[in-house]
C-alpha cells in the first residue's frame, strides 16, 4: 500500500530544497542571494527572514504530511487514523515541541521591528487552532482563519496510501477547516491523480472532467486565468497571482510551474526563484512531477540531501 509514496517523496523533497530560500518576498533581494548559480535548491546558507532550521529540513508544511505518513505507519486502520493523527499533530506541534515554544517569541517580536529570524521551525495559524480544537475536543478541529495548503500536506499521504477520495474531506477539514482550503485541496489531489494515471495533460484532463461542476467553478476560472498566463515570465505570474501562503494564490504560482515546466528539477527551481511562500507552492509541484514522470525524475542527490527521507525507508 505504500507503493504510492513516492509522490510524497517528491513534495518532501521539492519543500525542503525550497526552505532555505523560504517566505523572502521581495523578489530582487531574492535573485541577488542566487546570483550565478544555476542549481539553488538546498541553499547552503539561511536567508529566509522569518525562522532558520538547518538545510535538509522541511517547512511546517510538509511537515503536517510527515505526522500524517507516520500515523499511518503506525496504525493503517482508516477508521481510527484521524485519531492517530490527531494526538500525533499535539505531539509534533504542541506545548511540549520547539514549533509551540517558539509562539512566545513571535508574540514578542508582533511588537517590535523584525530584527531577526527565530531559532527553530514556525508553527502556522492553521495548526495552532488545530491544537487548540482538539483540545477543547471539537469534532471538526481545522483552522478557520486562513485558506492555506496545510490540508492538503496532511492528505497526500493519506490519499496515496488508501488511494481513494472516500473520507478526503474529513483528513483535510481536521487541520483546514474552510471551504477554499478544501476545494483547492481537492483540485490538487485530483489533478496529481490523474497525472499518476498517465494522462498526457492532467490539467486539461482535471478541467474536462469538472467543466459541469459547480462545485469546482472557482477552481476551474483560477485554471483558465494561469493558463493564459502560460507565455508570461513566471516570477512575475507569481507576483500577479499572490506570493503569499494562501489560496488561490499558492495553487495559481504552482499550476503556473507545472504548466510550464518539463521536469521535476526545472519546475522546483522556477518555484524556488519566485519568491514568497515558495515551500507551499513546492509541495504540490514536486508531488504532481513525481506523479507524472515517476521516482527517477527526483534528482538523486536532492533526495540524499532531505532529511526527511530517512522517514520513506519503509
């Protein structure tokens, strides 16, 4: 059942060759940190202004989908897996972890000028209220006060291993609890579905099969609109489209590398440059070129750089 994984190997990978380079929003800045250099995935030195972690390690995004790929090797019962996850996510995230820790001095820092990045990883808004509904033992314990991807970084994994939709939306509302997060994370998962199955353009392939949907109406018009940004420089797409972490911003800036990318390495690397929440963005890229063109397409050494990957040897 875990023959699947190695699409979430690829967003693993292309999230923390990202992090290093993470969450700087100024473009220019940017491109005189990678001045020169061809390959500046797993960027030797931090720059990202906010939080530093050591090179190899992903952002708290991928993350999410890590707790839920050891959850999963812990317990494979479906129906008790959201249970598992759940006490896994305070575990990983909550008062006792370096994530929780590090709010104090984030608070700190809301008051004054930003004058330096935190020691550690930075927990998101998404998992804080995550923690604190599952605390107070609500039934649906997602965040409702941003839309962003970590709903879909919990679901990969667990979409991969039963390799079905059934209970999806329940995995995604248990850390992301709003409508847009929901409906760009099924888009997401559908159109890596369907490059997995080897369809010659999944994109096309995901927008035939939702035309008549209504469901998806807003989904399919953010398509339509990076599709006739296709020709248009990418850095500039992302900039138009919405830098930041949250939909439908995070799922234009990604769809655009897809859509104009040939490779897992040279779309990973148009994702990185681009600025802003870069991570986010990654782990849907990385996961949709590993569903198209297979494991091989990860280069070798970015894989023996993450970490993480430690983790995939089952």
């Amino acid at each position: 059942m875990f023959d699947k994984f190695h699409i979430f190997l690829g967003a693993t990978v292309a999230d923390a060759a990202a992090r290093p380079l993470h969450w700087i929003y100024d473009q220019k800045t940017l491109q005189k940190h990678i001045k020169g250099k061809k390959d500046f995935a797993f960027f030797k030195e931090n720059k990202s202004p906010f939080y530093s972690i050591k090179t190899g390690k992903v952002s708290g995004y991928n993350d999410v989908g890590q707790v839920m790929f050891r959850s999963l090797k812990e317990d494979q019962n479906e129906k008790g897996i959201l249970s598992v996850f759940k006490k896994n996510i305070v575990k990983n995230f909550g008062p006792s972890s370096l994530y929780w820790k590090n709010l104090t001095l984030r608070k700190k820092y809301k008051k004054i000028k930003w004058r330096s990045k935190i020691k550690g990883p930075w927990i998101h808004q998404n998992i804080m209220e995550t923690i604190q509904n599952i605390k107070r033992k609500k039934k649906i314990t997602g965040g409702i006060k941003v839309n962003e991807s970590d709903g879909y970084c919990a679901a990969l994994p667990y979409f991969l291993y039963y390799q079905s939709f059934k209970n999806i939306k329940r995995v995604v509302s248990a850390v992301a609890n709003t409508k847009l997060s929901m409906e760009y994370a099924l888009a997401k998962l559908m159109i890596i579905n369907l490059a997995d199955k080897g369809l010659k353009n999944p994109v096309d392939a995901f927008l035939k099969q939702n035309k008549n949907k209504s469901y998806f109406k807003g989904v399919i018009i953010k398509i339509k609109e990076v599709k006739a940004l296709k020709k248009k420089p990418h850095n500039m797409v992302v900039k138009k489209m919405g830098m930041a972490c949250s939909y439908p911003g995070t799922f234009c800036g990604a769809l655009h590398a897809i859509i104009t990318s040939k490779n897992y390495k040279s779309a990973v690397l148009k994702t990185i440059k681009a600025g802003g929440c870069n991570c986010s963005r990654a782990n849907f890229v990385g996961a949709y070129f590993a569903a198209f063109k297979g494991i091989k397409s990860i280069p070798k050494e970015w894989i023996q750089k993450t970490e993480a990957y430690k983790s995939f040897l089952l």
